[in-house]
C-alpha cells in the first residue's frame, strides 16, 4: 500500500513527538542511579535551588512567534556542569512542565518538548566529554572550549528537533519561517545566556550557592524588566496599529475598498491561512461571504443563516468565538476544508443598529491564536464593523440615487452619464456601442383595463426581462413612462439587433397573468437600435436615432426590433 505525502505526514507526526518524548525521559530514567549519586556528594539543596531557578526561568521568558527568550540555559549550564546531564536534564524538563502549566498546549507537545530538552542536554553531554571536558569548577581553557562545543551543540540539536516538528506540522511554510527566524533569535538568546552560566559557575566556585543564586536573581530581575520593555513596546505597536487602522478605515465609504482595507489590516493583526470576509444581507435575512484570501478558499461564495453552523452561531450571539486544537492536536473526524483548521477565530461586526457581519480566520497552526490575537481581532472587528456599515450606508444612498424606484433599473440621469462616458471611452479605444430603445405597446391600454397598480407591476416584470436577456456589462435603464434604454458596450448593430430581438421574444413569450391577481396575460415591446459612431456622435442624436428606429416599428405594426436607417431633424440636446 502506497501513501501520499499527507498521508504519511498525518502518520509521522504523532509518531515523532511520541519517539522524541519517550525516548528523552527514558535517557533520564536511566541515568537516574548516576544523577541521585551527584545529589548525595554536592548535596541535595543545592540541586532544588537549581529547580527553582529552572521554573523562575520560564517565567521570565518573553514569548516570541516560534518559541521564546529565555534564562533556562544560564541554569542549564552550571546544573550540568556540577551535578551531571540526568540533573541538567530535570531542571530543564520540571522547569519547563511548572513554568508552562497554565497554558493550552497539548500533552503530546508537553511530552515532546520535556523529551527533547533531556535529549538535547545529554547528545550536548556526549560532545562535551568528546572535546575533554570535565565537570569541574575550574574554567581553563581546555575547559571553555568544552563548554563551548557543549552550547553549540545543545542550540543545535535543540533547534533541528524543533525544526523538524515544525516543518512535519506546516509542510507549506518556508524554510525561512521555520528554521531562519527562530535560529536568530535562538542564537543571540545563547550568546547572553552561555557567559550568564559561566558567571553562575564561577560565583558558585568563589562565594558558594548563595551567591551563585544572588547573581541569578539579579538576572532574573533584568529579564522581567526586559520582559515588561517588550511588552510594553508590542502594546504600544498593537495601539498604533489599531489608531492606524481606525483612520485607514474611516478615510474611504467604497464598499469594495474598505472591504479590502479591512482584510489588509487583519494581516497585520494576527497570523491567518485563511480569512474570510461575511456581510449581513438583510433582505436575505443571510450572511454572505463578501471577499477573503487566498481567493477560492472553500468559503468564498458561501452564505449562513443566523444561528447555522459556528458562523451563524457567532453572528447570532455576538460574541467572539476561538476554536483551537492543542499544539500537536488534531480536528474532529468529519472536519474538512476551512473547518479543518486547528485554530480559528470567528468576530463578529456589529453597531448599534445592529449585526454588520463576521470576520472569520483560520490558521493551519495548532494553538496558533492568543489572548492578545483575540483582543485586538475584537476591537478591530468593532472598528470594521463601523466602517463598513458606513459603506453600506453609502453605497445604498447612492444606488437610490442611481435607480428606478418603480422598476429597481437605473435611473435616466445615470444612464445619461454612462452613455457620456462610452463615448469618452470610444474615442480612447475606437470601439462601437450601440443603443437599444424599449416601448411597451399598449401600456396606456393596461392602465385604463386593469390600473395604473396593474401597469406598474408589468413594467417591473419586463424589465426583469430585460436585464435577464443582456449581460453583465450593458446598462438597462429606464427612460421614462412606459420605455426602457440598454447601453451595450462593444457591442456593433447586428449584435445589439440580436440581443432587442431576444428581448422582444422573451416578453412575447412571458405569461404575465401567472403573478398577478388578474391582468393582461400576454404583452408586447416594440424596439429600435442605434449604433455609435455609424448612426450618431452625440449622446442625445444617438438616442434620438434609437427611438425613430423604434417608432419606425411602431408604424410598422409594433412587437418587432428596428436598426435605424434614414436621416431626421433632431431635437435640441439636453437630459431630459
């Protein structure tokens, strides 16, 4: 049986974190005759005051985005160096477990993580004697370089079975971002906490334990400073980017560019794979999925109900949910695509009118998202959600601006700049556009019959048929009455012919007493086509040409599509 790469990834990782871990505290387990006999000639109190320090200094450290800053190795070095590896590796290992015990990782990245320090300290243990080291107090230089081949190797090995856990759980990431960036840090960590061991070394040797702890404590001090610096600084870095933020966001009322500033921002924020952005639509009474990366991720076109799945839920309660999988966890049986993820974050976007929409990420790192992540992603959500609903706002005012109240088509007046701008766009690209005008036969007719209430609703009707029969790009309008314009870009006379003859069919073909209480069943249009530039130069000539052409079927008996042939006197210009 062959297996993919996922396949024997899925396989790999549990399997790795289990060997590393077992195999480290097996290695501790059976040095333990040799650790207790060190505890019995340097004395067990000395070894506790270690353990403290161990545990102090996983509390000191400053986290970073792989692994963190810590003091652990200072007391990792002269543990090693006066009571043995087994020791070394106890104060490492019950340093780490005491230090991280509130945290959400998993046991199985607790038990790599306590494996692989003893592991560290004792391959690190066998280089050293390798280079002549002995575990004595006296610092010569045959010593030094020992302990120096001690520390390279410890960062080493440490720093590939770290690597190498990483690189089984996110195979995409690049060899930068998982071996670079840690290394650098991880390096510089070494350089200020080898000579800090050596120092803990050489006090212990001249002024005893006390001493030796007094200088620790100092450092210790220095690192919660340090530690409350860079916290300090990362909070001021969080305030700016969310100043930052609010005055990008409240800068723009384009929907789609306060869309795309809002997933631009979200970067900034916190880690994704994948983000997704969803809008309320309150006529749908849905939340429909507006934009997000990468583009066709598996949410992009998708729409929930308030309270369907975790999306709907999240919008329904308006509360911030966090869904993460331990570190080295894995999603339930069933979950697929975004649901996948080992760590999400679902916001929801609200104001005072209410819901706006939700903000969903998803990242493919297990425990990926802290308390400070979903802070900030709660106040930005809040600030996204007033943005956009500006926006919103905005765009609604200005598509009533635009339409047809009656029809939900355009409007004249925006028709009439439309039809100026094609021609500004003609005369950069030398492409035609035509025209088509639209008359309902017999309009006045239905009125008297049935009413005005009747006439209207078959006016909604057709130009529901009209905007079915023209795609995308053209313009549907409605110029007033019972008449209705189309602007079809690039479009030539026989193509526009074809798309008013579709048109005219489609109404002939239209029962339109199936959606009314009583009325006409069958209704008629009668339509004209003008193309620009072989008909007209002008916006009023053009349309003048298409409605000659139209009333050249009228007279023709009507329910037919006429291209404009002939020449006429024209009207004076101007939007009516």
């Amino acid at each position: 049986m062959r297996f993919s790469g996922k396949q024997t990834r899925t396989i790999l990782k549990p399997a790795y974190l289990a060997a590393v871990g077992i195999l480290g505290l097996a290695s501790m387990v059976n040095t333990l005759p040799q650790t207790l006999g060190e505890f019995d000639r340097m004395g067990v109190w000395g070894f506790l005051v270690f353990m403290a320090m161990g545990i102090l200094s996983e509390w000191a450290n400053v986290p970073l985005a792989r692994g963190a800053m810590s003091l652990s190795f200072a007391v990792v070095l002269p543990t090693f160096v006066l009571y043995g590896p087994g020791a070394a590796a106890a104060v490492e290992v019950v340093g780490y477990l005491i230090g991280t015990a509130g945290d959400n990782r998993g046991w199985r990245v607790k038990l790599f993580n306590s494996g692989q320090y003893a592991l560290t300290v004792f391959i690190a243990s066998l280089a050293f004697q390798a280079a002549g080291g002995t575990r004595s107090l006296s610092l010569g230089l045959s010593q030094l370089i020992a302990i120096a081949i001690f520390t390279v190797v410890y960062f080493a090995v440490n720093h590939a079975l770290v690597g190498l856990w990483f690189t089984l759980y996110n195979p995409e990431e690049s060899a930068l971002v998982i071996w670079g960036e840690p290394a650098k840090w991880e390096g510089l960590t070494y350089l200020i906490t080898a000579p800090l061991g050596l120092a803990v070394v050489t006090i212990y040797s001249v002024g005893g334990l006390m001493a030796a702890a007094a200088l620790f404590i100092v450092s210790f001090v220095a690192a919660l400073i340090f530690r409350l610096a860079f916290r300090l600084d990362h909070l001021n870095q969080e305030l700016r980017t969310l100043y930052e933020s609010a005055q990008a966001l409240g800068q723009g009322l384009d929907l789609a560019a306060v869309e795309e500033k809002v997933l631009d921002i979200v970067g900034r924020l916190a880690p994704y794979d994948l983000v997704s952005l969803f809008l309320w639509d309150n006529v749908g009474q849905v939340l429909r999925a507006v934009s997000g990366l990468p583009k066709g991720n598996d949410l992009e076109g998708r729409h929930f109900r308030l309270g369907e799945g975790l999306i709907g839920e999240v919008a329904d309660r308006r509360t911030v949910e966090v869904v993460q999988h331990p570190e080295g966890g894995t999603p339930s049986a069933g979950e697929s695509g975004w649901q996948a993820l080992p760590s999400k974050v679902i916001a929801p976007m609200a104001t005072e009118e209410g819901l706006v929409g939700v903000l969903v990420l998803g990242s493919s790192h297990p425990g990926c998202y802290t308390e400070e992540h979903v802070r900030l992603l709660t106040i930005f959500a809040s600030q996204a959600g007033a943005a956009l609903s500006r926006a919103l706002r905005y765009q609604e005012t200005r598509q009533m601006a635009i339409t047809d109240s009656k029809t939900g088509v355009y409007n004249y007046r925006f028709f009439y700049e439309r039809l100026i701008d094609e021609i500004r766009r003609h005369e950069a690209r030398d492409k035609p556009f035509s025209l088509i005008f639209v008359d309902v036969d017999y309009l006045k007719g239905i009125n008297d019959r049935f009413g005005h209430q009747i006439g209207d609703e078959v006016l909604i009707q057709i130009a529901t048929l009209i905007k079915e029969n023209v795609r995308t790009t053209d313009e549907v309008a409605r110029y007033g009455g019972e008449e209705f314009v189309v602007l079809l870009p690039g479009a030539g006379g026989d193509e526009a012919l074809a798309v008013g003859e579709r048109i005219r069919r489609s109404v002939e073909a239209h029962d339109f007493s199936s959606s009314l209480a009583y009325g006409p069943a069958r209704v008629t249009v009668t339509a004209g086509v003008a193309t620009y530039p072989e008909h007209a130069t002008q916006p009023d000539e053009l349309i003048f040409r298409a409605d000659e052409a139209m009333y050249s079927g009228k007279h023709r008996g009507r329910n037919r599509v006429s291209l404009y042939t002939g020449v006429t006197a024209l009207p004076e210009s101007g939007p009516a």
